[in-house]
C-alpha cells in the first residue's frame, strides 16, 4: 500500500531532480525551488501542543524528553512542542520538537536552540528542509550509480585491465590493475604499485572515476589502456 509519506518521498525526489537539471545546485536555491512545489504533497498540519519546561533535575530529564517525544511523534504530521529550558543563570533557551507523520520526531530542526519561541512556519521549514536534503542525496547517489554503470558497460572495463600512470588519492601509480568490479555499485578494486617501489597498494575509485582519471573519452580508447 502507497502511504502519503511514499508519495512525497518521490515527489521530492522528482523536484530535486528537476531542480538540479537546471542547474540549481547551492542548498538555499534548490529549497527555494523544491518547497512550494512539495506543499500540495504534504500532509503537515500546524497542530500545536503547547510549551513544556524541561525540569531543572538531570535525573528528570531524561524521562521529560522521552515522554514528550513519545507524545508529539504519536502524532499526526505537523504536530509539534516547544521545550522551554530555564539556565541557573536566568537566560531562557527553547527547542522544538515536530512529528514527521511516521510515528518519530522529524531530524530536522531537532537540534535547534533559539533565543524565543519558533512559529510553526519556521519549525516545519526546518523539517521539509532535512527531508530535502536527505531525498537529494538519494537522487544525487542514484545518479552517479547510473554513470558507473554505464562507464562499466560502455568502456568493457572488466579484472585484469591495466591502466599506467594512474592518479589516486593525489598519488600517482605507475601501474594499476583492476582487482574487482561491483556492478551494484558502481565501485571497482584496483591492485597498484609505484616505480621503483616493490610496495603494492590497494584503492578503490567509482568506474566513471576511473574512465576520467585514464583520460578515456571513447569506449575505444580503452583498448590502449588494456
């Protein structure tokens, strides 16, 4: 069964990469861009429950914080709690808690600290803003696994291949081998040693990595490299 989290999730995923086709890439342009377009997808709703002190006993604490959290991720999306945090000085700290609509706190904004009390608008911008930056890692990973694949596929790079004068880690190895190659990941062993060393190193590069650190442009420009 798709769950309205489901939804948003590809949703996001779906505005982050149209975001990133255009080009907007700093965090700030790309929420910009991705937060109004989420909003028709998102059940959050601004269900305040109220300010609570945290207690000024340690021992309480602990069963303070996890009684509310208990209280406030129970709840629908949006739901939300203002913790107020008296210092023996006199000064006054307030932190937030907001459910993300699956039973748990949101991570975003959750670590927060302010001067005075937060409104919802700025609590749930904390919220969506994690969730944004979480679902662009997912498409940022998707896509690179995609280039290696493809690198793996198109340049026949296969164990046994040899690359010279190969730059890994700011290294230079006058020879590396290709140990191994996972296709589910995109990722590939290399065996490698330096000239006039009788040293053998092991690395690790990503296979579209690996085409441009050989300065391969042509699938076959590999078979020199072989």
């Amino acid at each position: 069964m798709t769950t309205a989290a489901d939804i948003r999730q590809a949703k996001l995923e779906e505005f982050i990469g149209q975001a990133l086709d255009q080009g907007l890439h700093y965090n700030t342009d790309l929420d910009a861009y991705v937060m109004p377009m989420i909003a028709p997808y998102d059940d959050a709703r601004d269900l305040p429950l109220g300010n609570f002190t945290k207690p000024s006993e340690w021992k309480e604490q602990r069963a303070f914080s996890q009684d509310l959290a208990k209280r406030v991720g129970s709840g629908p999306r949006g739901t939300w709690a203002i913790v107020v945090t008296n210092c023996h000085d006199g000064r006054v700290f307030y932190s937030t808690l907001i459910s993300d609509g699956t039973g748990e706190i949101a991570t975003g904004g959750s670590h927060d600290s302010y001067d005075s009390p937060p409104d919802y608008p700025e609590i749930y911008e904390r919220m969506i803003g994690y969730e944004i930056y979480l679902a662009r890692k997912v498409v940022e990973a998707q896509r690179q696994l995609e280039k290696d694949q493809a690198a793996i596929q198109d340049y026949r790079l296969h164990t046994g291949m040899t690359f010279k004068d190969l730059m890994v880690d700011h290294t230079k190895f006058s020879t590396a081998v290709i140990q191994q190659i996972d296709t589910g990941t995109g990722r590939v062993k290399l065996f490698m040693t330096k000239r006039g060393s009788r040293q053998r190193y092991s690395g690790e590069v990503s296979a579209k990595s690996l085409v441009e650190r050989a300065g391969l442009t042509r699938p076959e420009d590999l078979l020199s490299a072989a």
